[in-house]
C-alpha cells in the first residue's frame, strides 16, 4: 500500500513571527515523519518558509507557491486563489490546513487546525481589518473543511460558541513540550548569568498581560534578588508594556525579542520560576515546556491553562495586579522542599503531553478524512 499524500498549507507560516503555531507545525511535521508509516509530505510553502522547510524536511516534495507571506491581505487572496490550483496539480490525499484558514474549492478532503478564537475575546489584539478579514475565513474553512482539529477542550467550546460548529466535527489533540526542554545543559545563556531570575514567555500582545507583570515586579524589586526575563516581541500591546517599563528599574528587567531553541531551552531550566499571567489562551505552550525543563510555574486560571498545568503549578488572578504581586512575593520565599515538590509533580504531568502522541490524533483525524474524500 503507497504511503498517504499528505498536502500541508504551510502560507501563514511566517518563520519567527506567528509564536506557538510555529511549534505546533514543526514539530508535528516531525513527529509524522518518524512514524512506521509516514505519510508522503507535500508542503505548499510561501516566499520566507521555503528554504527552511525543504532544508528541514527534505524527503517532503516541497512545492514553492512564491506567495510572500509578509503581505497578509495578498497571502490571504492568493491562498483562495493560487493555492487551489497548486493543490489540484500535486493531487494529496487529502490537505492539512494548520494555521486557521484554508482554501476553498480543492478538490480534495480538507482538515482544518483552529487553535483558539483569541480574538473574538481580545479584539484589541487585531486591527479591525484583521477581524472582519476573521470573520469571513474561519467560518469558511470550518464549514468547507471535512474535519476541525483544536489544542484544548476550551478551544473547543470556543469554535462551538463562534463558528456554531458541531461538536462531533471537531477532535482534540493536545500538544507536547520538545524533550529538549528537559535536557538543557543547566547553564544560563550568557545574557542573563549573575543574579537570579523570573521568566516570562510572551510576545506584547494585550491577552498576554506582560504589562500587568512589570507592574506586579516593579512592587516587588526592592525587595527581592531577581530581575524579570522577557522573551518576546513587540505587538500590539507595546505602548501600554513601554509605559510599565519606565517605572520600572532599568537594570532589573532584560528584554530579549529572539532566542534561539538551545538558549530558550537554558531559560527555561534556569529560571527561578516562569511567570505567565495570559488571559487567553488556546493551550499555554509556554507553561508546559517550562514544566517539562521543571522549573516552577505560577500562571492563571484562565482560558485552556488549567488544561495543562493542572494541579502541578501555581495559579493567581492575572487580572488583580496587587493578588499577583502577593502570590509572586510568597512562591519566592517558599522552602527548598515546597518548590521541590511542585517540579516533580509539574515533570510527571508533563510527561503526560507528547508531540508523538498529539501527532497520532491528528493523523487518525487526516486518515479518516482522506477515505471520506
């Protein structure tokens, strides 16, 4: 039996710019590819993601569509224009649409990945020609597409509640942290050695209440030993995260916009705790592969993040600054053992989520579209 075509529309694929959806593609590419029975990639690829794709997936037939992702009004037209055409040449079993939109009039079975509907809740994180550009694609692709895939029960519920979808369309496949975030080499990288620190994984955007944390931090300095380590890009809610800053101690807080994996990973294991305040999120990555490299969580209840953190990390009100400052100042004073406790509870959980396992539902999923097409 020949291995299944397996198309893959990777357009909204910007290489360092569009966060978790980045990891949710590499690495479930690489989990299918290590299957018994791999399936035959044929990877619809844009302008930036080109190269790096047939660089890191070279048995897949990588088909350059030339449509520069950059430009998203032209990447959105060209994928319901082009790609379709693109498609019906190469002939997949069936076609994997992991980043929200997908084509119409294919021609072949489609699966469509909708991670969250973060702004339908957060319209301030978009422009407003951004969410009408939403409301007419998502709805699209969640009616046209044979199955949905999402990341969280939460997400779920959220794409039944927005896109009036039913819930036996849509299956859940939760996601996984890289082992690598567990086999650091326990050395900092060099930008952040001396004192201790807090971690926050998070690119500016307004759901993500990075804001709120260098407020809640600048309560706590002078008091405490650690500087704060912001990892992420400027985004929306820039201004309002500039603003926080300059109250802040200009020697107390690092901003790093780009890490590399090894050096995220080193973050991750070095830090004293990661603080994540999100008040929305689809899965909450970052929670999970600081779990996994066991360093100490405290985050919200928010959105799908008891999904992941479960019991194994700490959670306070991300939307009481003052609450959050309390609960930060106690989880830094706790005992050896208390702390202890949490990462090995917080290492066992995690150990619970794997890529290989995320990519097994997401390939029964593509299966049984491809015998429906």
């Amino acid at each position: 039996m020949s291995a299944l075509r397996l198309g893959i529309n990777t357009l909204f694929y910007l290489p360092g710019e569009v966060g978790g959806s980045e990891t949710y593609l590499r690495e479930t590419l690489r989990a299918l590819t290590q299957r018994s029975e791999a399936p035959q990639l044929v990877l619809f690829t844009n302008a930036e993601n080109h190269d790096l794709l047939q660089r890191e997936f070279p048995s897949a037939e990588c088909i350059p569509t030339g449509i520069a992702a950059t430009n998203r009004f032209r990447r959105i037209w060209s994928e319901q224009t082009a790609l379709p055409r693109l498609i019906r040449r190469a002939q997949p079993d069936v076609l994997w649409s992991p980043g929200y939109t997908a084509p119409a009039l294919t021609g072949v079975p489609q699966v469509v990945s909708i991670l969250d509907m973060q702004y339908k809740r957060f319209p301030q994180d978009v422009t407003w020609l951004a969410a009408r550009t939403m409301d007419v694609l998502y709805p699209m692709a969640a009616r046209r597409s044979t199955a949905i895939v999402t990341i969280s029960e939460f997400a779920k519920t959220e794409i039944i509640r927005f896109l009036r979808v039913p819930a036996d369309k849509i299956t859940v496949t939760l996601l996984g942290a890289s082992a690598e975030y567990g086999a650091a080499s326990g050395l900092p990288p060099e930008m952040v050695r001396g004192a201790p620190y807090l971690l926050c994984v998070a690119h500016t955007y307004p759901h993500k209440n990075v804001a709120m944390l260098v407020r809640a931090f600048t309560r706590l300095a002078a008091k405490i030993p650690h500087r704060l380590v912001l990892v992420g890009k400027a985004r929306l809610g820039e201004p309002e995260v500039a603003e926080a800053l300059r109250q802040a101690p200009a020697d107390r807080v690092v901003r790093l916009a780009e890490v590399s994996a090894a050096d995220l990973a080193s973050l991750y294991q070095c830090a004293d705790w990661l603080v994540f305040p999100s008040l929305y999120e689809g899965f909450g990555l970052p929670v999970l592969e600081a779990m996994r490299a066991g360093t100490p969580v405290l985050t919200t209840r928010e959105a799908a993040i008891p999904e992941v953190g479960g019991d194994a990390v700490v959670y306070a009100d991300g939307r009481n600054e003052e609450a959050w400052a309390k609960t930060m100042r106690t989880v830094l004073t706790w005992p050896r053992e208390m702390r202890l406790r949490l990462t090995v509870a917080a290492k066992q959980r995690a150990a619970g989520f794997t890529w290989k396992a995320s990519a097994e539902q997401l390939w029964a999923v593509l299966t049984r579209a491809a015998r429906k097409g």
